[in-house]
C-alpha cells in the first residue's frame, strides 16, 4: 500500500525577500493542493530571481506532487550541492525519493536525518512512511509514535499512523494470520473511531475468514453512518450471497442501486452497479443483468471491470469461450488485473483445458501473494489430479433370501493433466440358504483414461473375473470402453462398450451369463434450473437373449445450496426371450416415478465438515399386462471429511423396484465407503 504524505510546509522567509515580494499565496496552492497554479506561480518568481533559495524549494515540492517526481529529484539534488548543510533542503531531497517511489535509498537516507535532528518530526514521520512503503510495518509504528511524541495530535501523523495500521493487517491477512490482522484493525478503531476504511477492511477481513456473521455485524455498524449507507449496503449483499440467501443479496444491491444520485464518486458508483449486476446474475435474472451490462459495454467499452462483469456472466451461463476472450481483453489492458488472470483459470477450467488453468491462476499469485482465492483454486485442482485409492465395503440382502458381501477397490493414479492409469480389485461373495447356492468372484482390472481434446476423453479398462459357483469354475474377460464428449456447452454425451457377468446372486454367477452392453449416456443442463438425463443400453448375452433398456429422468434445481432437485423418471425394458425362472426378463416392463434429491457435495464440502445425499422416489411399474404395482426408493448417505485428503461415509439403500434381475424383490444395501489422496498434490507438479 502505497502512501502519500504530504509535508507540513514550514518555509522561512529569507533576506533576499526583502524586496517585498509576497509569496503567501504560492504557499496558499501548496497547502491547500493546488499544484498547477503553484508550480506556475514559483516558476513566475523564479523567472526574476532564480537562485531564491525558497522560491526553488516551493517550485520543487509543486512540480513533484504534480505528478514530475524525476524533474522534482533533479531540481532537489541541485539544490543539495548548492546547500549541503541545509536541513530543510535535506528533507525535500529525501521526499523526492519517496515521490519517485526509491524507497530503499529513502530508508537510509531519513536514517541519516534523524540521526542529525532526532527530534525533527518531518524526517521522523518521513522514516516512517518510508519503511510502511517497505512493508516494514512494525518499524514503522514505532516512528510514526516518535513523530507524535514530538508534535502530538498532528492530523498527518495520525493519518499515516491508521495507513500504516491497514498496511500491517493486510500483510497478516495475506500470511492468513487472521486473528492478528484483526488486533491491528481493531486497534485502529481505538485510534479513529468507526472508521470507514478501517470497518470495510476489518469487515473484508471476516469475509475471506469466512466470518460471516461478525462481517455483516461490521457493515452493520458501517451504516450507522448515513454516509457509507451504499458500500454498507453493498457489503451486507455480498454476506447474503456467501450465506445463499440470493433474494435478500439481490433486494439489498437493488436498494444501494437506486440510492445512487449526482453527490455519489464515481468509485462508489462503479462498486455499487458492480454489486447490483452480479447479484442479478447470482438469482439467474440473465437478461435484466444483460440488459445492464450491454448498457454500460456502450458507454464504457474497453473498461476491465465492465468486461469482468460480461465475462461473469457468460460464466453462470456457461459460455467459457466468450468469457475467456473476454478476460484476455481484460489482461490486455492490465496484465496485472486480479479478474483477468483468476477469472480466466476458472474459465480455462471449465473448458477442460487444465495446462492454461493453472498458469492463470500461478499468474495471479505472481502479482497478488497468497490470494486466498487463486490458492485455493490451485488446492482444488490438484485435488482432481492428485492419485487416490478409494475402498468400498457393502452387504446387501433381499426378500428372495439372496445375500452379498462386496469389497471394491478403485485406484486412479494421474501422470499428466491429460493421462491417468485406473485399476480395480472387486470381491463379492453371494449365498443363498434356502436354494442352497453359493458363489464369489474376484475382478481385477487396469486401463487409462485419456483426454484427447479440450471438450473430449478416451477411457479403457480391461481385466478378468474368476468366479467359484456351486457346479461351476471359470475365468471371463471384462472390458470397459468409452469415449465421452461435451458437444455443445450445458451438454455431456459418453458412448461406450462394457463386457461383464450377470453377478446378482449366486445362482446367475454358476451360470456363467456373459453380457456385451453398448451404451450412451446424454444429460442436459439449461441456464433455467431445468435438467434432463436419457440412457440407453442394448445388451446382448451368451445365453441368446437380448435387452434394450431406456431410462431418462427430467428435472428442476429447487436450490443451489445444498442442492436440491425433484424430477420424474421413466425406465423402459423389454427382453428378446423371457426365462423369468432364471432371472427376470419380462417382454416389456414400464416405470415411473417422482423424486426428490437433496446433496452437499463431497468436493465442495470443506475439512471438518459432514456431506450427506438423500433420494426418495415413488410411483408405479408395470410388468407386461399385469396391473400396476407401486413402488418406492430411499437412498442416503452421510460422511465427514476428516482433512483435504480423506473423508468417509455411510450409505443405504432400500426399494422395491424391478431391475433385470429381480421382480418382487425388496432390496436392501449398507456399506461404508473411505477415500483416501495418496499425496499432497499431483506427481506431475513440484
């Protein structure tokens, strides 16, 4: 954080004005900021008497402070060698080294001043400002008390002392040091009561600590000014957004909206139609916010804060090509810019190019160290390519006295952003007592999964089963195979081929049934909560039969957080023959069902904190000509996440519902299930 200060001028008339020169109103532009009219008036005097000493000294500090910080240096050094033991030239010379942002030679140079006048409060509060602009914070403190030791209660010594206060507390908040950072800010309330600048970092401060509850207490008692009521307002919408209360972010932007009128900077406008066009995009109003944005696009074209809110906008509707040339635009201008660089890794990612992702979001902590958010976007990707085992333990048991015990292992272990190598190791032993059948089988397999572009992934595994039934030995060969594929944006396609056993109790596993299943999965997504998922799999078997089987379900996103959705489903089947003594293989079979699905997602779930899922469905089935059956189906899981590298969960299952194996069963699933990330972070990454 950069500081100004700006000198007390303390200029002595000298001798040489004994020519009644008046320069009183010179002094008048210093004091009151109005550089230009000072630098033309010094330049005035200088032009009849070029070596007064004052008049230089005064045109110096006007042109340096009118934004010619080098002219001001050269202009003070001269004056250095003309007066080598002037105090006063001492210290303008010192603050053109501040101006021209030199502050490492101003450091030592302010030293050497106050070791000649300890009690000189310019070269006291100048060291200080110095060493804040050198984020030595704590050094600082220390003069800028020395400097109101010396003249107590001086507005520019207590200025710089609440900068420099900011200045440390965002250093601790960088380090994550939160509790610290919070001392020094409250700190700083003692010293300047309700300060604006103070509340808003303070109230940042418990955003990024994800303190909500004391953020909005801090806006809160921003408001009490009638003043800052739009950046409390807008403050207070962003804690609503973060809580997932989207309505009241939107009516809180909409109210600091409208509040703007003809006294309101230009800064707090911008923040405040800012806030207003993301909370519409939040509550998923795109064409009002649309509306809003192309208005100020034609005002403000090339502006990086317009084109920040377009390229969010494309984000929530998943137009990422449109969102990332937005972004370049946006590091074109500024290749510093925080939105350009993050905004862009999101979208990168999105698109499924990892590489560019990653580079975005390293850029952006090149120039913002420790950002919280680009840091944790880094952690969140390596997680998706950092090599995992996951283990899975179940027992099933069903009203047909059919019993299993399963234990399945999965490792994915990536080598690149692109290529990962899978295997599995799966264990189930089935029985039952009343037909006196029991079998198990052991499945190892290993592939790879490969993308091949941006928006499209090969994955293949191959292996064997080797079973033990009753009255049969054998060994089969098992093989996955699929390619899937993003078409267009909001759409998510898989073809595919999967050989693999009829393993549903004992008896099907003794007869050895081989399936070949050629298989799509299609889902849509819209931009208007609605969803829509079909797959469709056709089966040929050893035994000469023959399955197709439809399932689509249709869908809306009640909430986004936790989510929640209700739909219908529709399930179709009909077998080539029916052999329903051997397993079920009705000649056609129609189901339908209402749901409701109720997730805290594992992956966005954070260490220390529980995920669950829960699905009720109910409804009606309909095997060949028979009437119709009612039906149901819960589902449940609840798990913790012990740390960013291992969580766990309980699950069930319970319905009543034909599937191809089973008619008039009731099914019944428990298991647990444990994953573990082998490493801290990808292989691939150092």
């Amino acid at each position: 954080m950069k500081l100004k200060f700006l000198f007390l001028l303390t200029l002595i008339l000298t001798a040489s004005f004994s020519f009644a020169q008046d320069m009183q109103q010179g002094f008048t532009y210093l004091e009151t900021g109005k550089y230009a009219k000072a630098e033309t008036f010094f330049l005035n005097i200088l032009k009849e008497y070029p070596d007064n000493k004052t008049a230089r000294l005064c045109y110096g500090r006007a042109i340096g402070l009118n934004g010619k910080p080098k002219e001001a240096n050269t202009l003070f050094t001269n004056l250095l060698a003309d007066y080598p033991t002037d105090f006063e030239v001492k210290l303008n010379y010192g603050e053109s080294l501040l101006w021209n942002s030199n502050f490492t030679k101003a450091k030592t140079y302010f030293k050497g001043l106050i070791e000649e006048d300890p009690k000189s409060f310019p070269a006291l509060l100048s060291y200080a400002n110095t060493l804040s602009n050198l984020k030595e914070y704590e050094k600082a403190l220390t003069y800028v008390d020395k400097a109101l030791e010396v003249l107590p209660g001086n507005p520019n010594a207590l200025t710089s002392k609440k900068y420099i206060y900011l200045g440390y507390a965002y250093q601790k908040q960088q380090s994550q040091k939160y509790d610290e950072a919070e001392l020094l800010l409250k700190e700083n309330l003692k010293l300047f009561n309700n300060d604006k600048d103070t509340l808003l970092n303070l109230a940042n401060l418990y955003l990024i600590a994800n303190r909500l509850d004391d953020a909005k207490a801090t806006y809160h008692l921003l408001a009490e000014n009638p003043e800052n009521k739009i950046s409390a307002l807008n403050g207070l919408a962003l804690v609503s957004h973060l809580n997932g209360k989207e309505k009241d972010a939107l009516q809180l932007s909409t109210q600091a909206f409208e509040s703007i009128n003809k006294t309101t900077t230009a800064t707090l406008t911008q923040q405040t139609t800012e806030r207003y066009a993301q909370a519409l995009i939040w509550n998923k109003k795109y064409k009002s916010a649309e509306t809003l944005i192309s208005n100020l696009i034609a005002t403000k074209p090339n502006e990086n804060w317009v084109l920040a809110l377009r390229a969010t906008l494309n984000i929530y509707k998943s137009d990422f090509k449109k969102s990332v040339k937005d972004y370049d635009q946006i590091l074109v201008n500024d290749s510093t810019s925080f939105d350009g660089n993050l905004g862009n890794a999101n979208a990168l990612k999105a698109l499924g190019k990892y590489e560019d992702a990653y580079t975005s979001a390293e850029n952006t902590l090149k120039f913002y160290k420790n950002q919280k958010d680009a840091t944790n976007f880094i952690k969140n990707l390596n997680t998706t390519f950092t090599p995992f085992y996951e283990g899975k333990a179940s027992y099933s048991f069903d009203n047909g006295d059919n019993e299993a015990f399963a234990f399945n292992n999965t490792l994915e272990f990536p080598f690149s952003t692109k290529f990962k190598i899978l295997g599995s190791y799966n264990y189930r032993s089935t029985n039952n007592p009343v037909t006196n059948n029991e079998a198990t089988s052991n499945d190892f397999s290993l592939g790879i999964s490969y993308q091949l572009f941006p928006n499209t992934t090969f994955k293949g595994t191959a292996g064997l089963t080797s079973a033990k039934a009753t009255t049969n030995d054998y060994t089969q060969f098992l093989t996955d195979i699929s390619i899937n594929i993003k078409p267009f944006k909001l759409q998510d396609l898989t073809v595919g081929y999967k050989r693999e056993l009829q393993s549903f109790n004992a008896e099907l596993l003794d007869r050895e049934i081989v399936q070949n299943n050629y298989y799509a999965n299609y889902s849509l997504n819209t931009n208007f909560n609605l969803g829509w998922f079909t797959q469709y799999f056709y089966t040929s078997q050893s035994d000469d039969n023959a399955r197709n089987l439809l399932f689509t379900s249709l869908y809306y996103n009640i909430l986004p957080k936790p989510s929640l959705k209700a739909g219908i489903n529709y399930q179709y089947i009909t077998f080539k023959n029916q052999v329903p003594t051997i397993y079920f293989s009705p000649e056609k079979f129609n189901a339908a069902e209402v749901f409701a699905n109720i997730i805290k997602d594992e992956n966005t779930a954070k260490p220390k904190e529980w995920f669950y899922e829960l699905t009720a469905a109910t409804g009606l089935q309909y095997i060949d000509n028979d009437s119709s059956q009612s039906t149901y189906r819960f589902q449940g899981k609840l798990g913790y996440k012990f740390s960013t590298r291992c969580m766990a969960n309980i699950f069930a299952t319970r319905s009543n519902i034909a599937s191809a194996t089973a008619a008039g069963f009731t099914y019944n699933e428990i298991g647990i299930r444990f994953k573990w990330l082998l490493f801290e972070k990808p292989i691939f990454r150092e």
